[in-house]
C-alpha cells in the first residue's frame, strides 16, 4: 500500500492552472494539445494521449468547445478543453454540453465556471487521502447544478483511484507469477 500512498499524496498536492494563469496568447493547435497534456498528465492514467487533435476536431463540430480564430486556439479554449477531458471520462458528451451551458451560465462566464470545477476536482482528489475526514457535498452548496459538479467530480477521482489499485494490483500480481 506505500505505493497508493505515494499516489494518494500526489492527487492531494494536485493543482490545476486557474483560469487567469492560462496563457494570454493565442495558441495553435499543437500547443493546446501539449498545454492540456502538461495539465491533466499528472493525473491521467490511460497508455492513450489525454487529448488528439481529431478529439479536438469533433468537439468543435459538436459545439463543446468553439470555433478557433484562425486555426489559433484561447484560453477560453484552453479553459474548456481542460474540463471536457475530465468530464468525458464520467458523462456522456450530450451531459457535458449541456453541463457546460449551465454552469457557465450559473457562474456569469468561463472563467469562474472554469475555476470552480478546478476548485470542485481538486477538492474530490484531495478528498482520496481524507475519506473519512469530510463531507462530499458542502451544506451552502445544496441547488442541484452545484450538486451536479460535486458528484461528477467526485466521480472521476473514485474511478481514477479504482483503476490505480486495480494497476497496483495486478502488477503485483504479475511480480509474484
């Protein structure tokens, strides 16, 4: 277990870049990709890439995230992309979209609808080294969106902890075979 300890301990010092921390400068494509790797990589269990450009490509043409500028990407774009990894690998992409109008409705922009999932993911990973210690869902924050992002992002940290004790697992498995 010192092994999902050492984990535990990096989920809990995990940080996501604030929305007012992204870049200022528009972005292409490569670098987008590269950003959002730099940022979700830390967490990101999965042998595959945290993001592809023909991802990028079917969320633009679904309308999760908007068109570019000429082929140059924002931090608003940054801002989504972020979100929508983490999301996709707990709701479908019909539930992100319309997730993603609420609370960036809800929270007057992206920017504060942004830094309050960071806010909201970072506290569910914390919140794997602490089980027994909190509350999951904060009683000033009872209305049923801001319930929504407390239980997808608790979601996502009890899958990724699941499929690392499963990966702790069946390597020691392997070891002993």
């Amino acid at each position: 277990m010192d092994e999902l300890q050492t984990w535990l301990d990096k989920m809990e010092a995990y940080r996501l870049p604030r929305f007012n921390e992204l870049p200022e400068l528009d972005l292409y494509r490569d670098q987008l990709l590269t950003l959002v790797d730099k940022y979700i990589g830390p967490v990101w269990l999965e042998d595959s890439p945290v993001v592809t450009t023909s991802m990028v490509n079917n969320y633009v043409k679904n309308g999760l995230l908007p068109h570019p500028e000429k082929k140059r990407y924002t931090r608003e774009h940054l801002a989504y992309l972020i979100s929508i990894t983490f999301l996709k690998q707990v709701v479908s992409i019909n539930e992100i979209q319309e997730g993603l109008e609420v609370q960036t409705r809800l929270n007057g922009g992206i920017a504060k609808a942004y830094d309050f999932f960071c806010e909201k993911q970072e506290l569910a990973l914390k919140m794997l080294n602490h089980r027994e210690e909190g509350q999951i869902i904060s009683e000033k924050d009872q209305s049923a969106a801001y319930l929504l992002v407390e239980m997808v992002t608790m979601a996502f940290a009890t899958k990724l902890i699941t499929k690392k004790i499963l990966m702790i697992e069946t390597h020691n498995l392997d070891e002993k075979s």
